[in-house]
C-alpha cells in the first residue's frame, strides 16, 4: 500500500519506464529469495535490497529505500527515495 501522494507524483511521471518499487522493468518470484529489508538510519526510512542475474548472466545489485508511515492500523510506503 502507498500513500495517495505518493500515487499522484508517480502518476505525473510520464518517462518512468520501469517500476519505481522493484527499480526494474519485469520480476521475478525467484527475487523473493533474496529479498532483504532493514532499517535505515534516518527515521521512518527502510532499506530494500535484492540481487537478480540478468540476461547476460551478470548479477545485479539493487538497493531501494523507502519512507514508510503508519496509517491507522497500517502502513504506506510515503516516499520513494531518487523519484
């Protein structure tokens, strides 16, 4: 889930070709294994990492973080930070 903020500046990004959540153009559920999540040093942010093989079998790194709030009795990611 992600905030309605967050939905409208992503929705006035027109020359975002991949997905800002994964920093890709297409998944894989084998990703899921490797899939890492930790607390950031600056509060309320989360760090979220993953490693792929691409298609020239080279491994690829990827670190995305988030701010994410608290929504009643959930939470929302607020910000994608680099968006």
């Amino acid at each position: 889930m992600f905030t309605e903020k967050l939905w409208m500046l992503l929705a006035k990004i027109k020359t975002l070709d991949y997905d800002p959540f994964l920093k890709a153009q297409d998944c894989d559920v084998e990703w899921l294994k490797r899939l890492n999540i930790k607390e950031d040093a600056k509060e309320d942010w989360f760090v979220v990492s993953y490693s792929y093989v691409d298609y020239l079998n080279t491994k690829q790194n990827v670190v995305i973080r988030l701010k994410v709030i608290s929504n009643d009795k959930s939470y929302s990611i607020f910000d994608i930070d680099g968006i």
